[in-house]
C-alpha cells in the first residue's frame, strides 16, 4: 500500500511487525535506519546504493547531444575494420593528423602553405587581415573541438593553423569546382598549382571525419572580401557539396541549409539527407486505395506477420523481388517509396554512384553520426542498411544496376557487393525509419495474385524473345481457329 500527500509521499512496506516508512522526495527513495536495518543491509551495500544513485546524476550532465557535435576522433569500433577509410592521403586539416607525411613522404604542411598563399593572393585581402579576423575569434571556434585535442596547443598557434588550413580549403574546392566563371579574374584562380593525381585524391581527404575544421573559419574568411568575391565563394562551395552527393537525385531548388553547417562533412550530410515532397497525382492515389484493399485481404490470411515483426525485418534480395513482381525505379527525390500499379510493385530509391570514393565517404559519413555528442537520426546509416538488405551479390547489384538505380564505376558488381556487405557490419540503423516500407513491401510479396502475375510476366515478358515467341504463339492459335471456323462455314 501506499499513499500520497502535498510536499511528499510515503510508502508502507507491509510485514509480520509493524509498518515502516518509506519516505519520498522528488522521485528518491530515502532509506530510514530502521529499514535498512531490516533489509539487512551492510555499510558496503549502502555505498554501493550511494554509486548507483551518482552515476545516474551524472548522466544529466554527461550525456549532452546536440545537432552540432564536436570535432572529434571518430568512434574506435569502426576504424578496426576500416583503417584506411579515415586517414588523409594528401594534407591534415586541423589538430588530429597535423604534421603527419603522405603520399610518399610529401609534406603536408608544405602543401598546404602553397595553397594558402595562391588563396590570400586570389581574394585580394591582406595576409594579414585574414589572420587576425580568425585570432579575434579564436575562443568561440575553440569550442567546435573536444578540448583533448587541443591540449598541445596555444591561441597563436591555433589561430594559425585554422588560417592556413581555412585558405586552402578554399583554394582546393576553387581547384575542385566545376562553377562557370563569370570573370576573367575568377576564372583566373582555378589555375592548376598541384598535380592531378594529388589533387583528385586531396577533394576526398575534405569529407574525412577526422579532418575537419569549422564551417565558421571558412566563413570568416569569406567574409572579408568583397561582395562579388564573397558571393562567388558561396555559390563556389555549394557547386562543390553538389559535386561530391552520392544519391545524385535532381534539385530543381538550391539546398536550404538548416542553419550554418557544422563543418564540410556536416554539409554534404545535410545535402545527402534533405527530403522534398512529391505531388501526388491520380494514379498514386488509386494504387495506394488498391494496395490498402489487397494489405486488408492479405491480413485474412494465415501467414499474417505482426506489425511489431515486419519492423525488424530486412527487406528481400534485389532479385528476390524483382521474382515477386517488384521493379526498381529512380526517385524523383531523395525519399524512398514504395507503390503499386495493379500487381506491378515499383520501389523507388534514390539513385547512387558507386566508385572509389563511395566507400570512403559513406564510412566517415556512418561514423559522423556515431559520435557519441551528435543528436540525429542515423539517416545515413538507415539508408546504406536499406541498400545492404537489397545486395548480397553481383546477381543484385546486376537487378538494381539495370534498372538504373545504381551506377558501378567501382569495376566488377562482386566488389560493390562486398562493400555493401562490409559495411553492414558497423552499422547502427533506426529500424523504425523504414518500418512502414518493409510491411507494404512484404505484404505485396505474400499476395499472391502478385506472385502469379510476376511469374507470368518474367516468364512471358522479361525479354523480347519470349514476349515475340508469346505473341506468335498466339498468333498461330488465332489463324488455327479462323482456319478452322472457315472451314466449318464453308462446308455448311
């Protein structure tokens, strides 16, 4: 039993003599010494209570997330299968990999000093200038990193190496670009200052997890031109985010970013993740009043799932649902959905390049929204599971490959399966995100009408040879029946 009153509450604990209180304030349990003494309780036990009690405080305090973490080392469980996946090969931009050699003993350093120095001639302010912009503000971009890696370093030198890291960062994505110059001028300082080779491999050491320096440095620099300089570097960036999105779905607007990115890896996660609405028309709305219709009649049957079950269950093979009647199909935007046209399924999926740099950016991606401070939605790592599901070998990546939702530019579909499969091992999706896809998607393969229309149309239809050799099947059997109909008319 228990009761309740204004300012407090008691408990009772009933037993053979007579009742003792529990009191409780504020959700705590406050154990009177006649109590523990009748739980036996030693001084060991009680402060072991008294630890239990201070880590779950602590956890209020400890257990900050928010939606702009802290430049960080990545989480160690996913570089033990992914080693190469986080390191830079051409230059370090901020403290964790800085002063470290690449690409056959190059000098990071060095390099990046060049670059800088082609920027600050570029954008036509004083060395100077810039330099100091970044040391006034040098407390609050202090606070974009965990404060461990900062250790090693005074204000000067860290408002040095976020100058010269800044500038060439911009003159690497003004190298990178494919912006059209209005300018002569402009156009001018996309003048290739560093090999090919270097600089096709430098672009991608910009998405490294671990290798990233605050959107702010690179706005403040930005700022101190002039308006049409300003504004070209903008867009400049924008055009290099684009360059880079691996679910190349069409933008008929620029990206909103919902407010100022955290850092470049932030950004291209933003633009990866972005999702637009897709006017429904008719034909939508009458496949969805028939999926409905057919989900009411498959819950009839005897093999019905529980919604609970199909929410923690991967999705079939690519070719398994291709059999089932399922087709893939382009997504006009970045979501993924599922529809039906009569017994026709059409899973539509954002499409996706695949080459050597996929792997690399989907990891860093993957560990970006494992960092332990970060508040998001693992849209990322849902996503890369949703494809995982789909693929287990080169049979799949062939389904997903013909139907357009998947360019291979890596070499063989064995080796962008085994990617995929690679990568399953370190994910931590939110199952609940695709939920409501997998249960239409798995009602649809439990139909079956649908099952025996697909395996009429793949049968019948996948080729043009066997739909030439059905329509002359039936052909021949048209003229037979005529041949015949003639011949009993004429005998009359």
């Amino acid at each position: 039993m228990s009761s309740h009153e204004e300012g407090g509450a008691a408990s009772s604990v009933p037993g053979t003599g007579p009742e003792i209180a529990i009191p409780v304030e504020d959700g705590d349990f406050n154990l009177s010494n006649n109590f523990i003494e009748k739980l036996n309780l030693s001084n060991v036990d009680i402060e072991r209570f008294e630890s239990l009690d201070e880590a779950f405080e602590g956890d209020d305090q400890k257990l900050t997330r928010t939606t702009k973490p802290l430049i960080q080392k990545f989480p160690l469980t996913t570089s033990y299968d992914f080693p190469g996946r986080f390191l830079p090969r051409v230059i370090s931009i901020g403290p964790i990999h800085r002063g470290n050699y690449f690409r056959g003993g190059s000098d990071s350093e060095q390099l990046k000093l060049r670059l800088a120095a082609h920027f600050v001639r570029n954008i036509g302010v004083e060395k100077e200038t810039l330099y100091n912009v970044i040391k006034t503000e040098i407390g609050s971009l202090k606070k974009c990193y965990d404060q461990k890696l900062l250790e090693p370093y005074d204000d000067d030198k860290l408002a040095w190496m976020m100058f010269i890291d800044g500038c060439a960062i911009l003159q690497v994505i003004l190298q990178c670009s494919n912006y059209y110059y209005e300018d002569d001028e402009i156009e001018s300082w996309s003048k290739t200052i560093i090999e090919t080779d270097l600089l096709t491999n430098l672009y991608l050491d910009l998405f490294l997890l671990e290798n990233q320096l605050p959107y702010s440095v690179l706005g403040l620099l930005i700022k101190s031109s002039n308006s049409k300089k300003e504004n070209f570097f903008w867009k400049m960036i924008e055009g290099f985010i684009e360059d880079n999105v691996i679910f190349p779905a069409d933008m008929e607007q620029p990206l909103e970013k919902e407010g100022e990115p955290v850092h470049l890896l932030d950004y291209l996660r933003k633009r990866l993740i972005i999702k637009k609405e897709k006017k429904k028309t008719l034909l939508n709305i009458l496949g969805f009043i028939k999926c409905r219709i057919l989900n009411c009649i498959c819950q009839c049957g005897p093999h019905r799932a529980t919604k609970m079950g199909y929410n923690y269950l991967a999705l079939r093979k690519a070719k398994d649902l291709r059999n089932a009647g399922i087709l893939f199909k382009q997504s006009e935007t970045l979501n993924v959905s599922f529809s039906q046209t009569f017994f026709i399924g059409k899973l539509r999926l954002p499409p996706i390049k695949v080459d050597e740099s996929t792997g690399t950016m989907l990891m860093n991606l993957i560990a970006y929204e494992m960092c332990p401070d970060f508040d998001n939605d693992f849209a990322v790592n849902s996503y890369v599971s949703l494809l995982d599901s789909l693929i287990n070998d080169a049979g799949d990546v062939n389904v997903l490959r013909n139907d357009g939702v998947l360019y291979n530019a890596l070499g063989s579909d064995e080796e962008v399966a085994k990617l995929f499969n690679k990568m399953s091992r370190v994910l931590v999706p939110d199952q609940r995100i695709y939920s409501t896809l997998r249960l239409r998607v798995q009602d649809h393969c439990r139909t079956k009408w649908s099952k025996h229309a697909a395996q009429a149309y793949n049968t019948y239809f996948s080729s043009p040879w066997t739909f030439i050799a059905v329509v002359a099947a039936i052909a021949a059997l048209l003229l037979s029946f005529l041949q015949t109909y003639y011949t009993i008319i004429s005998a009359k």
